[in-house]
C-alpha cells in the first residue's frame, strides 16, 4: 500500500511535531504540501519534507482551492483559526487532524462536527494524553474492575512556574480576548482525559480561579519593562534572560527557545528578548488569564472529580489519585502505585515512556500514539481507532465551556448529555 499522503497547515511547534512522525514512518505517511504565513518556517518545513516550491505556500486558502490534493490534512493554526479551514478540508473529503481545542464555543465546534459527519471523514482531535502508555496502563486496571468501582479523582496539572510565564504571561496565551481561556487552551486536554479514564460523561461542573500572581501589584521595587534592562532579573525566578539563556548555552534550541527565534543565536536571542513579547517583566505584560484554577465534576454514575491547574510550581507530569471500592491508585505520568484493600498488597507499574510529558518531549507518547492512530484509521477506513473523535471532544469541550461559565457566574452548571446538534 502506498503511503498515505497529508498537508500540513500551520508549520509553528505543534505541525512541525506531528509532521515529523512521518520522517520516521516513510513507508505509512508523507507530507505533501504545507501552508504557513512565516517565510522562514515554511521554507525550513519544505526542505525538512523535501516539498516542492509550489507545494509551500502563505496561506491554507491556496491549497483548498485545488481540491482534494491529499489524503488528509493536519490542521495545526493558531487556537482561533481552527474553523474555517476545518470546515473547508472536510467538504473537500479530507480526513482531518486538529490540533485541541477543536473550537472555542459551542456553535463551531457543532459545525465541526456536522461537517465531518456529513463528509463522511475522520477527525481526530489533538488530546494526546489519551493516547499515552501511562494513560493506557491506567485506563486498562480501572476497566479491568480490580479495584472495583470509581468514587472520586483528584487530578492536578502543574503547568510549571516558566511554562506559564512563557506562555500564559508573555506568549501568544496570555489574553482571553487574542486566543481563549486558560482552562480550554491548556486543561482541555484534562478535563478529556478525565472523562475518559472515568468512563462517564460529566453532568455538572463548577470552578473558581484567578489571576493572583502575575499583575503589577506583585511588580518588584526597581523592576524594569523587559529583563534585559532590570536590575533586579537575577533574583526573580520568571527571568526571560535566564529561561531562555540558559536553553541557547545548553544546546536545547527546541520548544520553548524555538518560539522566541528563528535562529538559536545569541545575537537572534537578544533582539528578541529586548524587542519582541518575551523579554517582558512578567508583573508588566498585558495578561488576563488565570494562573491559578480548581473545577469541580460530577459524572453520570455518580463519581465526582477535582481537577487543580497551577502555573505556580515546578515543571512536572501531572499526578492523579483514583479513589475506588476496592483498591486506591496514584498515578504521576510515569508510574502507577495500586494499593489492594483486601489483601492490603501494593503493586507498582512502570509506564515510564521515552519522552517527557512536556510539547517537546512528545507528551510521554502521545503525540507519537496519536499519529499512529490516526494515519491507521484513515489507512484502514476504521474510525473507531480514534480515541478522540469528533462527539468525545464535543462532549470534553462543552465541559469546558460550562466549567469557564460556572467560574464567571460561581454557579453550577450543568452539561448535556447529548453531543447532537441543538434543532
């Protein structure tokens, strides 16, 4: 069988990690055209590839315009861009990859879902921690029954005290008006995942967070606007100086380092830190995203969830606890901790996978397990293959959307069953 063949839109970190799958499986996938607006991206993506001239253009419009080019498209844009070209690729009966959040309200991402159902195409949303080993792992003892049934998680992501000054303070994050809310850009991904390990849809939802930390009012006395000029930036811990500096003179030029340059030189690194978004003091950005945020979820069976997002804390795998009838479990991305309360024996799992849970490093797996699902359904035409499918992301994104209502009104909301299109 020939390999199956995708077009890339959108060359930032995100599509140039997916593409790259194909570079290592030549014989299953290969990528055929990409559209990105940034020159330098672009030609760097085309000559990765080995993509002609004419398969490398500005804009996603240019290749729509000449049909169905290709088995399938890896949509990969910025979170607001996510819907035109959805719409566009599936009329045209492409499967598709999106990138998460599949939309950002509940009207596009209905429309989505219509218009893959009504292309008759796959599509396959970016919730890669469904697609980890650990997750796996985990997910196959809650479904085997041997700790019996789920009473509660307790689930926390620490986002990483410079992951979140990198983007959620200084990054293209930082705003909910430029992009969308913390919860759905980065815990979206959570929320998923807990309804999937739970195996219930969520019925109702509450939240509380804020933005506490990163404000003016935390500014230091003799800061200065950006870190180059501060004479305080060796005693602050968001220092851009030492976040990125310290990447550039280890030789890890990839994420997050490759957002700020193009080029992983000093001389790239210090224009761009004294002129570009990421060498502001972080207490002097135009932030408005939460740092800190707790929701609350009930589900069908009646299992309840917490789940706490912070960007105050180190970089690490998020942990989970699950609290069953007959047995406990402790999971930290790597490994699994299962306690009998019967026979009262713990027994330990190691899912310890190549990569860390960070975008650079492949999501443990799941960036990796999520291609591979991918390009097998549409490969064998069995969309069941997809643990993310269109109506699971549905139903993970309008948990999302009501968490966000219930934190704005401190209400309680609940969320429909039903992932159909409102009449």
């Amino acid at each position: 069988m020939a390999p199956l063949s995708l077009i890339v839109v959108g060359a930032g970190d995100r599509g140039t990690g997916h593409a790259r799958w194909t570079l290592s499986h030549p014989g299953r996938a290969q990528v055929v055209a990409v559209a990105e607006p940034r020159l330098a991206r672009r030609q760097r993506f085309a000559a990765e590839h080995g993509i002609a001239a004419d398969g490398a253009v500005e804009d996603w419009r240019e290749l729509a315009a000449r049909g169905r080019i290709a088995d399938a498209v890896l949509i990969c844009t910025q979170d607001r861009l996510h819907l035109e070209p959805a719409l566009a690729f599936a009329e045209l009966g492409y499967h598709i990859m999106l990138e998460k959040p599949m939309a950002l309200d509940e009207p596009s991402c209905r429309a989505i879902v219509d218009a893959v159902e009504r292309a008759g195409v796959i599509l396959a949303v970016g919730h890669v921690l469904r697609y980890t080993p650990y997750t796996q792992a985990l997910k196959g003892v809650l479904d085997s029954g041997r700790l019996g049934d789920i009473v509660s998680v307790q689930h926390t992501e620490p986002v990483g005290h410079w992951h979140q000054a990198h983007s959620f303070v200084r990054g293209n994050w930082r705003r909910t008006d430029e992009a969308t809310s913390m919860l759905m850009a980065k815990s979206c991904h959570d929320l998923d995942w807990l309804q999937y390990i739970v195996g219930q849809p969520p019925t109702r939802v509450s939240s509380f967070g804020r933005l506490s930390h990163f404000t003016p009012a935390n500014r230091p006395a003799g800061a200065a606007d950006r870190c180059l000029d501060c004479a305080v930036e060796s005693q602050c811990a968001f220092s851009a100086q030492r976040i990125y500096g310290e990447r550039l003179a280890s030789g890890d030029h990839g994420w997050p380092l490759s957002v700020v340059v193009e080029e992983p030189t000093e001389e790239a690194l210090d224009t761009a830190l004294r002129s570009g978004p990421y060498g502001r003091c972080v207490y002097a950005c135009d932030n408005d995203v939460v740092d800190h945020q707790v929701v609350s979820m009930e589900f069908a069976g009646g299992a309840t969830a917490t789940f706490a997002m912070t960007g105050l804390s180190q970089m690490a795998n998020r942990r989970t606890t699950v609290f069953a009838t007959r047995g406990e479990l402790h999971g930290d991305g790597a490994t699994l901790r299962i306690h009998d309360f019967l026979t009262g024996q713990d027994e330990t799992i190691d899912t310890t996978p190549e990569g860390d849970m960070s975008a650079g490093g492949g999501h443990g797996g799941g960036d990796a397990g999520l291609m591979d699902a991918f390009i097998t359904a549409v490969a064998t035409g069995d969309a069941s293959l997809v643990r993310s499918g269109p109506h699971e992301s549905l139903l993970s994104h309008l948990t999302v959307l009501a968490a966000e209502r219930a934190r704005h009104a401190g209400t309680v909301e609940h969320i429909t069953t039903s992932t159909q299109p409102s009449p």
